[in-house]
C-alpha cells in the first residue's frame, strides 16, 4: 500500500522492523496465510497522531491484552477482518485509487434511530473518479441479513437533515432530483458524488469458495433492492431512473481483484441490479439515470424541470410521449395537405 511499485516487500518489512526496535510498533499475531499483522504501539500512536495532517482521523489505538502469565490474547476474527480490510486499501491503491492518506478506518454513521453504523473503510480517491466511497469488507462470516441492515442504516443515515435545514424545503425538493443533497447531512460531511445517489457502497467479500461468494452476492441483491434500485421515473414512456435518493452499491472480491492483471483497475466490479462486470467507474455511473431522463425528455419536447414540477395525474404522465409525437406530427402534415384524414386524426384523444 505504501509502496505499490515494489515487487517485494523487503523495504516495509525493514522499516517496520526498525520502528518495533524503537517501540512504536508490534506484531499483533501471525495470520494463517504465515502473514505477520503490524499495530502501533501506544507510543507509537501518539507519535502518527504528532505527524498526520489534523484532517485525518487515526484509528483507535489497539492495546496490548495478556491472559494472567502474561501471554498476548488473540482476538477471535479481529486479525483475519483487519488483514482484509488492509489488503483491500492496499490494493485499490495499488490501482490508483486514492493515497494511504485517502482512507480512514471506522469511521461512524449514526441513524435517528440510535445504532451507530461504522464504515470499515472510508475511501477519498477524487482523481480517480471516485470522491467518495465507503467500503464493508465480508469474510463470508456474517448473515446476509447484517449486510442488509447496514445498508438500511446507511440509507437512513444519507436521509439525516443538516442542522438548521428547512424540513419543508427539503420535501419539496425531493422531486427536484440533486436539489434534495443540499439538505441533507451528508453533504456536509462528505463531498459532492459527481453522480446521481448517496455515497456510493462497496461490499469486498473475500473467503470461502467462489460459489459461496457469488452465492452472497445474489442474495444481497435480492434483499437489498429496496435501497440500491431507484424509482422509474413517473410517465409512461418513460424508462429512466432516478436514483437520487437510493445508494449505488458494487460489490467484488478480492480474489478477483488479485487474479486480474488490472488489478483494482479490471472489470473486478459489479453493480447490484446488473449482470457485467465492469470497471469501478463505468459500475457507478448511471447510463439509464439522467442522461437518459433527459434524451426521453427531448423526444417528448417537455422541459425537465417542468416535468419534475407537474404531478402524476397531469395529461403528460397518462400517454407514451413518442406515440403523441408521432401522432402530432402526422397531423400536422395532413392539415396542411388538406388531406380529409386530418379531421378524424384531431379528434383521437393521442394527439391533443
């Protein structure tokens, strides 16, 4: 992560070495992969905290626990989670995704209903098209049913007003598309997406045997679709989505990611609510959202902002908007024609 040119990692294991023998930092355990598990030492907290930019929060200092003859304390699951939470901002940074100093760890997200969600990973990576992103890495330890509850949990928290925000204005600007965020906490807190949705979210699922990864996977998606999928925009006609107020979720894995020769970089990404594989921009991006919104919005010759102000009885929403056209314009032809069509064609109930 540090180093993701190296084709070795002789140099990081040198420097973590030279930083044990002056007591910041220490192996917590040797993972089953025969991989060592470095922390910082108390002293060595206090001194990341001295050198780290102010804006970077540091995790939680991970003390040292003995049993009564001294002997260190492994935490079941701790070591394992924590290895795949690092060898997951290793390797997106490896693919460009961000700097060391791009990721935070643990970082909480409280509903109004009380349980505190925390990220494992909060990715900033801007130049790489991604402002934002909050990352759950998943042994394929947990119930599907928990990886659903953080969604709603993040959904809920996405929906948080910002202190002193009009409630009225907000309702108001929930048919107005972007609008809504500026309302919102989270935009506050977070910088701008640069697309339609909440911050973005990524489960890395890594463990296990592929079919029961692929298996997690399609399971989530089933039941999460309530908070991911968006809502068809009223009119029929109409086949855009808004996803406004809904949270892009991808997931992956890191076997995938490793087995690519683009690493992070590959088509290792799905969207849930699609079948391709694709890259982590392409998966986030919105091709059926308000581009297309806006091209069946010009077929139809409507203003957007008219079409979002009117509500779902009007005359607009209760006809297919080509058909109208077409009829429209055939009737037009025909009266300037003189064409005796053309009286039988105005009074069909289509083209007025």
């Amino acid at each position: 992560m540090l180093r993701p040119a190296d084709r070795h990692d002789r140099i990081t294991r040198d420097t973590l070495n030279a930083l044990k023998d002056s007591g910041l930092t220490r192996v917590e355990t040797r993972l089953e992969s025969g991989h060592q598990l470095w922390v910082l030492t108390e002293k060595g907290h206090k001194e990341a905290k001295l050198l780290l930019p102010k804006n970077v929060r540091i995790s939680a200092l991970r003390k040292l626990r003995v049993d009564a003859k001294g002997r260190p304390v492994k935490d079941d699951g701790y070591d394992e989670h924590a290895a795949a939470v690092t060898s997951t901002a290793a390797v997106l940074t490896g693919a460009g995704y961000g700097t060391p100093l791009s990721w935070q760890t643990e970082i909480a997200h409280k509903p109004p209903y009380g349980y505190t969600q925390y990220a494992d990973l909060t990715m900033r990576a801007p130049d790489a098209g991604v402002p934002a992103m909050l990352l759950e890495v998943d042994r394929v330890t947990e119930p599907v049913d928990d990886l659903v509850d953080k969604l709603r949990r993040y959904h809920g928290w996405f929906e948080l007003l910002a202190p002193k925000a009009d409630p009225n204005k907000e309702k108001a600007a929930r048919r107005q598309g972007a609008a809504v965020h500026d309302f919102r906490l989270w935009s506050r807190i977070y910088p701008a997406t640069g697309r339609e949705g909440y911050v973005p979210v990524a489960f890395v699922f890594t463990g296990k045997t592929a079919a029961q990864r692929e298996s997690r996977m399609r399971r989530l998606e089933q039941a999460a679709r309530a908070y991911f999928a968006g809502t068809p925009h009223r009119g029929e006609g109409f086949t855009a989505v808004d996803y406004h107020q809904a949270v892009p979720v991808v997931v992956t894995e890191l076997e995938r990611i490793t087995a690519d020769p683009a690493g992070a970089a590959g088509k290792v990404w799905r969207r849930l609510g699609r079948d391709e594989w694709q890259t982590l921009t392409e998966a986030l991006d919105n091709p059926d959202g308000d581009r297309l919104y806006r091209v069946e919005l010009q077929v139809g010759g409507v203003d957007p902002l008219q079409h979002r102000a009117i509500g779902a009885d009007h005359p607009l929403h209760q006809r297919p908007l080509l058909l109208a056209d077409l009829l429209q314009l055939a009737l037009r032809v025909l009266q300037l024609g003189g064409h005796p069509l053309a009286e039988h064609l105005a009074r069909s109930p289509r083209a007025r």
